[in-house]
C-alpha cells in the first residue's frame, strides 16, 4: 500500500489497512460474543506495518489504528513516538485529529 513518503495517506490506502485489521478484530469479537473460553479463541496473526524509515507512513496508520480503538489522536502519536522517536510530521499530525473528528461524525475514511 504505498503512498508518498511524508504524506497523510489516501483514502484508498487507509481502507484497505482498515480492512485488515477490522477483520481480524471482527473474528475475535465474534467469537466472544459467542462465548468461546479464553483458551479457545481464534489466532490472530500479528500485522506488520513497515515503510522505509519507520517514522511517517507507517505510524500514521498505526495511529489511525489506536484512535479507532479508543485512543485520544495526541495520545495516539505520542504513544507511538514513546517507541519510534521523531514518529510523525506536522501534516500527519494534523490528518489523525481530522481523522479522530471525522470518525466521531461517522465518515471513517476520509
């Protein structure tokens, strides 16, 4: 899923990343629902998110990941940034607290 080096990603990028990761989510939650024990539960398999110096593009679509978890979008960068430092340019910044915005209104994909 390639996208410019120091830009927000496109929409497509974003819900194509969404897609993997929501699908994983979406079997462990099913499987909950329906009560199956801890020891049970379906593997996930880890996602790994790469780009070439670890400090833009992926950590934007890690954070995307952690705000629709439930994390603050500031809380987000700097979480992330606690383990990649110098994660993040301003307009990166900038598109995951649109991106939380737009998420509380409903539109998911900018």
């Amino acid at each position: 899923m390639p996208f410019p080096d120091g830009d927000p990603p496109p929409r497509n990028v974003l819900a194509d990343f969404r897609s993997i990761y929501e699908g994983q989510l979406h079997s462990l939650e099913k499987a909950k629902n329906a009560g199956t024990p801890a020891d049970q539960m379906p593997s996930v398999e880890p996602i790994a998110v790469h780009c070439v110096a670890g400090l833009g593009r992926a950590p934007v679509l890690v954070a995307t990941a952690l705000v629709d978890q439930g994390f603050d979008p500031l809380e987000a960068v700097e979480f992330i940034r606690t383990r990649r430092r110098g994660a993040f340019n301003s307009r990166q910044i900038e598109f995951v607290e649109q991106y939380a915005k737009n998420r509380k209104r409903g539109c998911l994909v900018m």
